[in-house]
C-alpha cells in the first residue's frame, strides 16, 4: 500500500520575484528573479538540478506551450524540464512534479518554477483562453466573480445568515489581508484599508464589492528540492520537508445532480482528508502554525476555513470576524496578504503560497514573522466553485 511521500522531500531552497505591475519585465526577467534566490538560498551549483517543472497556465500571454522558457532563461544544463499546467492550482502542480521526481528517485535535485505576465494584456480580470469546446459550449457568459458570488448566497442561505453579517465577515477578510501586505515588500498591493471601506466599496457581483476579489498581476516563484540525506550533506541544519502534497479534480457530480448544495467546495474536503492523512495530522486546528489559502475572492476563504475543517459548520463568518485567522490569531491565514494582495499570476501563485511557509518555518520573515511556527498548509483551488481542482500541500520542520 502506497504511503505517500511524507519526509522523503526537503525543500533545499526558495525564492520568489516581487509581484505587480511589472512593465519592466518579461517572464524570462521573473523567473531569473526567482531562481536566482532558490540557488542562493540552497546553496547549490545550478549544474546540479537534473530535471524541472514549469508551471504556467496562460502560455497564449506568458510563454510558450514547452519548457525551453525555463531551460533558456535559466540556462539549464540541457535537462529534462516539463511545462504542466492545472488551472490556478498550476504552481503546485510544478511542485508536484518535482517532488515526486526525488520521492521515486528519479532524480537527486529537481526544480519547481511557476510564472505568469498578465498585466501586458490589457485584460483588467483573468484573459480569455483561446476559443474551443471549453469556452464556447461549458463557460457562456461565465465570470469569476459571478461564479463565486454564488457561492456566497448559497453559504448564506445554508446556515440562515443574514447577508449583512456575510458582508462583514468578508469584509474583515479583506482587511485582514490588506493588514499582513503593508508588512511585505514582495506583495503587489501594500495599502492598509478599513472594514467600513470594503464594505462600501463599489459592488463587483453581489454580495462581492471591489475589496473582495484578488487583483492581476505579474510573479513568479521557485523552489529547489532534494532527499534530506542529501541536504544535510549539502550542510542544510534547519530542514523543511514536504508532509503531504494531494490533489482532488472535480469529477462532475457537481454539476450532475442536487445532491451539492452549492455552498462549500467538495474537492477541497476530499484533498484536506488525503492530506492530513499523509502527513499524519490529528487535529489540524491545534497542529497547523498558519495557512496560505485560494482567497481568489473573500468569501471563497471564509467557506474553506470550514471545508479544511478549520471551523465548525456555518461558524467561519463568526470565527473570522473573532479573529481566529487573523496575525495573531489561533491560526494565522494569508500572513503574507494572499491572492487578494499578491494578484493571482495563475502559474506562480502556488509557488508563492508555499515560500511563505517555508519562510516562515525558517524564521525569515521579518516584520511579519509568526513566533515558532512548526507545520504549514497551502490550498489552491482551480476552477469555479461547480467545476474545479483542489490540491493542498502540508509543510513542517524536519527533526535531524
């Protein structure tokens, strides 16, 4: 029976570009901007990578269809580099690939690049995809907003809360996040705001006002990964290995019939549940140190505090607003600003999730450094809440 690979990969370093506007990069210029911090950071000869993983989702704005971006840019010993992309969960998926590579013994020292340019396109949410079946037969008049807005009547609806109370729960989300990105140089928005200003901010898709949704930008992130019997050789002391990486797609039961009620996502629940398993997790509400979620939109970070099993059934708007997930809460989420103050340059947001806990396992972080965090999860969730895929990734401290 299959265990997983708990403990078989370290992450031997990371790094990650500054996300935004970035007129005055291409995606070679971001990807070098974090590789050049992961070699750094593991302190290794880039000779050494064997084989490498690309995550990128839009290639009709970024890159091309293949791998030679990352090869070329990088100037990669003329290995093995896969160009992979699974919607907005494409960076973990990179990092899927890597590190299932070492875990089989594929390899010695993979690496994980994720990279996405969407500010050059002119589009003020996500771009369209070239036109095909998927487009014009599944998606007709389909928004991202108003998929999720959804998601958010429906969670009210549920549990019998009053959408005002909904509202402010968001809104406090918002808040919460815009808090964390004042304290980090790297996020793309930095500006403090108020929960009075999210709330009468301009309306997107009701219930979701501007402050609501995650913004377009430009990013990339990176990771090199290894055995832990090679890093410590490598003289690697404190050691960040994987405890879990697992992905759930959408199988279409959603859409098939009544039986989803619309107001959680079930890919989540289902990954969540392989992922505590792998890593050994008990009770994630008084294991996990922080969280980095797929707050793409506030109200889609409220409902994954429940389908994470973080909060109990139609509390996470109480358990928010209380402060449960704030900076210096029970279990801080989005410490670093998340997708809502990053942007969400679909291939690296993943990635990027991940940096955060490895930094912040590390005790890296500066002036947002929790105090002695051991284990960390991230979440990407891909798609519209009827159709997507979920993968989350578990991180801890290595005992030597």
């Amino acid at each position: 029976m299959a265990h997983g690979i708990r403990d078989k990969v370290a992450i031997l370093g990371m790094g990650c570009s500054r996300f935004g506007e970035r007129w005055d990069a291409g995606p070679d210029d971001l990807m070098v901007e974090a590789f050049k911090e992961a070699l750094a950071d593991a302190g290794l000869e880039r000779d050494r990578i064997e084989a490498a993983w690309l995550g990128v989702f839009y290639q009709e704005q970024s890159t091309s269809k293949s791998g030679l971006p990352l090869s070329m840019a990088l100037r990669l010993p003329n290995v093995p580099v896969t160009r992979v992309e699974n919607l907005c969960a494409t960076g973990t998926e990179a990092l899927r690939g890597a590190a299932y590579a070492v875990a089989a013994g594929a390899c010695d020292v993979a690496l994980a690049m994720g990279v996405e340019k969407l500010k050059d396109t002119g589009f003020a949410g996500l771009p369209e995809r070239t036109k095909g079946t998927f487009e014009d037969l599944w998606q007709p008049g389909f928004t991202p907003p108003g998929a999720f807005a959804q998601l958010g009547a429906a969670y009210a609806a549920k549990h019998g809360l009053p959408m005002d109370e909904l509202k402010r729960a968001m809104a406090h989300v918002s808040w919460k996040s815009h808090e964390n990105a004042a304290l980090n140089p790297k996020a793309h928005l930095r500006n403090r705001i108020t929960v009075e200003q999210a709330l009468n901010a301009p309306m997107v898709a009701y219930p979701l006002g501007t402050y609501d949704c995650c913004g377009v930008s430009d990013g990339a992130a990176c990771a090199i990964v290894t055995t832990p019997e090679i890093a410590r050789s490598l003289g690697k002391r404190d050691l960040v290995t994987i405890k879990a990486l697992q992905l759930a797609p959408s199988n279409g039961v959603e859409m098939g019939h009544a039986s989803w009620d619309g107001a959680h996502t079930p890919t989540t629940r289902i990954a969540a549940a392989k992922a505590y398993a792998e890593a050994g997790v008990q009770d994630p509400r008084a294991e996990l140190s922080l969280i980095e979620v797929h707050d793409c939109f506030s109200i889609t970070e409220l409902v994954l505090m429940e389908d994470l099993g973080l909060s109990e059934p139609g509390r996470a708007a109480f358990d928010v607003r209380d402060g449960r997930y704030d900076r210096d809460g029970a279990i801080p989420c989005q410490v670093d600003g998340g997708l809502k103050c990053f942007g969400h340059p679909v291939g690296a947001s993943g990635l990027r999730m991940v940096y955060e806990v490895y930094t912040q396992l590390l005790g890296r972080a500066g002036a947002r450094q929790l105090s002695s965090p051991t284990l960390g999860l991230t979440h990407n969730l891909g798609g519209i809440p009827n159709r997507n895929v979920a993968s989350i990734s578990i991180l801890g401290l290595h005992a030597a």
